[in-house]
C-alpha cells in the first residue's frame, strides 16, 4: 500500500557553523545601532504621533467569557471585544447603527447591512476555542441569524462587527434569546 507521508519527508540540513561567526555577528550588530543612534534616529520616533486609538462604543454588557470562548486565544488584548444584549437582531442591528452613525462611521441606514441565516460554525469561525460538536448540537434545527458589517471613519475601517442571534451561554449548555456583538478593532 502506498504511503504518501513516508515519500515525503523532510531533512533538516546541518548548518555550517563558523569559528568566526560569534565574533562578526555581534561586532556588525554593535556597528549598526551605533550607526542608528549616531544619525538622532530614536528622537524622530520619540517625536511621532502615536497611533489613535478610536473609542468605539457599543451598545450591551461585556462578557469575557464568551470572548475567551469565540475569539482568538492568541489575539493582542484589546483588539477583540464581545458584548451580549437582550433583544432580537433587528433591534440589535439598529442600535449598532445608530451608535456608528452618531460617530458617522455608519452607511445612509441599518438595512444595508444584512441579516442572514447561516449555520452556526460558519458564523463563529474556526479561530475560537470552543467545541465545535457541542456548538453545533446547540443549534439543531435553528440557523444562526447574523449580520456582519465594517465601522468606518474618513474612508478606513476601523472596526469589523459581527452580530449572532441567537448565542450560546457561557457554558455551552442552552441558546439566549438576545445578540451577541464580537468586534475586532482593526486601530489599535
């Protein structure tokens, strides 16, 4: 029986290691930041303007362990932000809106993004850590009504919403009536 694993297989090469190189390696890395700190490099970062961090702020209660759950384990802190709220994905979506409008980070109205009914491992991704079978039981027979939409400001995303209704408790064990809202900050 043929193998396909066994006829392709990886050899590391043993790397030619110098009697000289642990002398150079050092000497040329001293030599460049010498060279960078000479030339007042560090003065012009000091004086760059910092990335700005936008406030969004969005409707709903912040629930970190539905966060640990749905995103990423290994995402920077503060990039991911999920918040749950206790009413149905139209009025989630509205209220999403208008808190983006106020800002005008919004399209011309809330119906420009749509909701649609998809299943639920295609709504949470595969980048979270939750069990995907014990998800998928949890949503027999009900798709997951979701909306995903970009937050822009001048022209640039800065943010990327996603809602899901209905969500999944923090204990994977039954399905809330609400909408859970998971945002990547895309500024920070």
């Amino acid at each position: 029986m043929w193998n396909a694993v066994s006829l392709y297989k990886h050899y590391c090469r043993l790397v030619e290691v110098s009697s000289r190189r642990w002398v150079t390696a050092p000497a040329v890395r001293f030599g460049v930041v010498a060279a960078v700190l000479s030339t007042g490099f560090p003065a012009v970062l000091a004086t760059a303007p910092a990335r700005t961090q936008a406030s969004l702020s969005l409707p709903g209660t912040p629930s970190p362990a539905l966060a640990r759950r749905f995103t990423p384990a290994g995402a920077p802190p503060g990039d991911f932000e999920v918040r749950v709220l206790d009413m149905g994905i139209e009025k989630a979506r509205q209220a999403v809106w208008e808190m983006a409008a106020a800002d005008g980070r919004a399209p011309a109205n809330a119906e420009s993004w749509p909701v649609r009914k998809i299943d639920p491992l295609e709504a949470f991704g595969e980048a979270g850590a939750y069990p995907r079978t014990t998800v998928a039981r949890l949503y027999t027979g009900v798709r997951a009504q979701v909306v995903r939409a970009p937050i822009e400001r001048n022209g640039r995303t800065v943010a990327a919403v996603t809602l899901i209704s209905p969500y999944p408790d923090p204990t994977l064990s039954r399905l809330e009536p609400g909408t859970m809202i998971i945002v990547l900050h895309l500024d920070r």
